[in-house]
C-alpha cells in the first residue's frame, strides 16, 4: 500500500483513533468509518500525547518485563496485545522494545520507591468494563486458526500492528494481477464497490459471529451485494486501484466494532 512521506513523526508515537464498525452499508459514510486501515488520512494520526483516555498508550519494556507480565501490570488481555503488535509465539521481548497497550491508560510518571514486599504499581486507570486478565505466566493468547482461509495466494508484504509509529489494520498481500480473490470465509456481500477513496475496488463480506472481512484494491469485483458467498469462492481478482502502488490485496478481519490481527486467523 502507497504510503505518505510524512507518516512517520520520528518525534513522538503515532497511534491511528479507532473508528467505529457498523455492519450495515447504507451509506458511504458509514462505510467510511469501516476502514481506519490503509491508507492513513493525516487528520487520523495523532501524537502519544493526544490519546484519549481509553484509546490505549505505549509501553516500553524493561529487563525482566515477559507479555504476561506485562498485561497483568495494566489489567488488559493478552491476546489483545499479542494480536495488536503482531507478536508471534513464544513472546520474546527484549529491553527498549515498545508496545502499544489497547485500552489502558499511561502509567503514572514516577512513582515512589515502594518497600521490597509491596505488590506491583498498577496503572492510573482501567478499561470498563474490567477486562479478562492473563493467568499463568505462561499463558498463550488463543488463536482461531483456520477459521477462515487465505483469501489470495500471495507474499505478505505489510502486517498486521503498529509498524513505524502507525497502526496498520489488516495485512497486505502481493501477487500477480489478475489472480484470483477468495472468499475467506462463508457469508454476505455487504458492499462491493469503489466509492471509498483510496480503497479502489472494494467489497465487504458479514459472516456469522459478527465479523466482517475486507478485501481492498480489487482489479475486478465478480461479487455482488447482496449476494450469498461460499468460503473459497472467486469475489474478486488482484489488482492496483485506488492507493496502491502495485498488485495486492489488503485484508481486513473484524469483530463488530474491533479490529483482529488477520494471521491469528488463517491457516
């Protein structure tokens, strides 16, 4: 996906503000708060400073510091965190590494030294309602492997997380235009069209559960709305309309209003 020069504020953290999810395309504005993914509008970036309480914060690990540790000390989950930095089993973090924390608030800048028994600091503040928290410490976050197949065959050039101070909602595919786009999964074509700038040819499957995938730059759309797809059926072809700089498909997967990380998802 083509990407701005100035994306990138090497003086502070970028975080993009979560969008509201409405599994219902009546218009193109509620289609347009679908898709806070690529490409990023400036007026969506905003500095580490300028969170709002609740969007979440970053943390930088120190010696010693594992995920689980890690997302005890904020009361968060830790799939949630696996999934939004993209981290792969076994979780290996090292001094300096940051991590942006979904839904917690910005630990308190210093704090008093505490006596050597005293439980851990906690965070300023909580997600409500009170998250699930991580049991044992060697506790890994459940995939859903295989519950949806790959929609392209392809290389993944830009993953899912927060990648050079910016949020990256989905993953970016490369191959050849013209191959075939996949259905990933079951469900209904809820927008097959190319009026959301930037996104080129787009459409947009609901399945059970609530969620929803996305299949962005389409050379071709063959799905209609409204229409009934099977997993693995041809939705589209691979191509470059819209903000893209060459062949690919970007591939979105939601849970009503929350993103998911696409590769704990497929096979």
């Amino acid at each position: 996906m083509k990407r701005g020069n100035n994306r990138v504020n090497a003086a502070a953290s970028l975080v993009l503000r979560p969008s509201s999810l409405v599994p219902s395309l009546s218009s193109l504005v509620l289609c347009a708060l679908l898709l806070p993914g690529c490409p990023v509008p400036q007026w969506n970036l905003i500095t580490e400073e300028d969170l709002e309480e609740g969007e979440g914060t970053f943390h930088t690990v120190s010696k010693g510091e594992t995920l689980n540790s890690i997302c005890r000390l904020y009361g968060v989950d830790l799939q949630d965190v696996a999934e939004e930095n993209d981290l792969d089993e076994p979780y290996r973090l090292k001094p300096g590494d940051r991590l942006f924390i979904p839904g917690a608030q910005k630990m308190e800048a210093e704090r008093p030294p505490r006596d050597a028994g005293a439980a851990p600091p906690v965070p300023s503040g909580r997600r409500h309602p009170p998250p699930r928290v991580a049991a044992a410490p060697d506790e890994a976050p459940s995939k859903f492997k295989g519950m949806f197949a790959w929609p392209v065959k392809g290389v993944v050039v830009s993953r899912y997380g927060v990648r050079g101070g910016t949020r990256h909602q989905g993953i970016d595919i490369a191959a050849p235009k013209g191959a075939p786009v996949l259905a990933a999964g079951g469900g209904t074509v809820i927008y097959s069209d190319n009026k959301l700038k930037g996104y080129g040819n787009l459409i947009i499957l609901r399945h059970e559960g609530g969620f929803i995938t996305v299949y962005a730059h389409n050379n071709e759309n063959l799905a209609r709305e409204g229409a009934g797809v099977r997993q693995g059926q041809r939705i589209a072809t691979v191509g470059a309309t819209g903000n893209a700089e060459a062949p690919h498909l970007h591939f979105e997967v939601r849970e009503g209003a929350k993103s998911r990380n696409p590769l704990f998802f497929l096979p």
